[in-house]
C-alpha cells in the first residue's frame, strides 16, 4: 500500500461528503483506501465514540467501513475501465446490496485493516468481496453489490 500518493477517495471523488468515506466531511469517518497489489486496501483507527456499549467496535460502523471500503474498490475498477459516471450522475456506481457477517470482536483503540476485491464487473454491476482484519484474523465480512448510477428525470 502506498500512501505517499493520493487515497482512491481524494483522487476520484474530492468533493465527496460520505459519512464513511468523504474527503469533504470534517466529522465523518473519512476513510482512505489504496490499490494494493491484487486488492484495495486501507487500515482505519476507530475513535472512541465508535464503541458498541461494551468495549468493542460498532457494527454500524463495520458495516459503513465494509461499504465504503468496497466503494473504493468498485470506483477504482470502474475507473480502469472507463466508466465513469454518467451525465446528472455524482458516482459512476451505487450501493445495490451488502450483505455482512459479523465472525469476531473487532477492537476499539487498535488499527482494524480493509481490503477488497472486485469478484466480478460488468458496465451494469460490480461486486466486491471486503473483509474487516485484526490480529491476522478476519472480524467482518461483506459482499457488496453496486449497480450503474443511471439518472432518471
């Protein structure tokens, strides 16, 4: 992972206000993620506030970092292919589907790490395989489905 160049977020979508994943929200999670080798990758530092009540990270907040996380890696893949989004469109793809399993506790003051893989592309939907990473162990799982952005009037 090479973070000395711009995250996926800050090269494709700078002006993006996502909870989870927008440059251009001071107060959301502001995820970056990075192409790395046969995946996209990212590690993330949850705050305090993302507690679940007992210590651990909130599975909301898994669930946004899995999407999110996917997101990057859909909009990289669509970038590489060309599709880019189309005219009314703010992305090229959106969330369609995600489907999680919560397998472990995940930590609340420790760096968790995101990596996704694009399983399957077509110009009308893509899905990504994501994972949620402690401790060498696998914490979360997601599989995300996006569809083509198409506005209608």
């Amino acid at each position: 992972m090479r973070t000395d160049e711009p995250s996926i977020q800050d090269r494709l979508f700078p002006d993006m206000t996502c909870f989870g994943c927008g440059p251009a929200n001071d107060k959301g999670l502001r995820l970056k993620s990075y192409p790395g080798g046969d995946a996209v990758v990212a590690t993330f530092l949850p705050w305090p506030e993302h507690d679940n009540g007992v210590g651990f990270l909130n599975g909301g907040i898994i669930s946004t970092l899995l999407d999110c996380h996917s997101a990057a890696a859909v909009m990289h893949e669509a970038d590489g292919r060309g599709w880019g989004p189309l005219p009314g469109a703010a992305l090229a793809y959106v969330t369609a589907g995600l489907e999680v399993r919560y397998l472990r506790p995940a930590p609340l003051q420790q760096p968790v790490t995101l990596r996704a893989v694009v399983v399957s592309a077509t110009e009308p939907e893509i899905t990504a395989a994501v994972e949620l990473v402690w401790d060498d162990k696998v914490r979360a799982t997601a599989t995300a489905l996006w569809k083509r952005w198409r506005p209608r009037s």
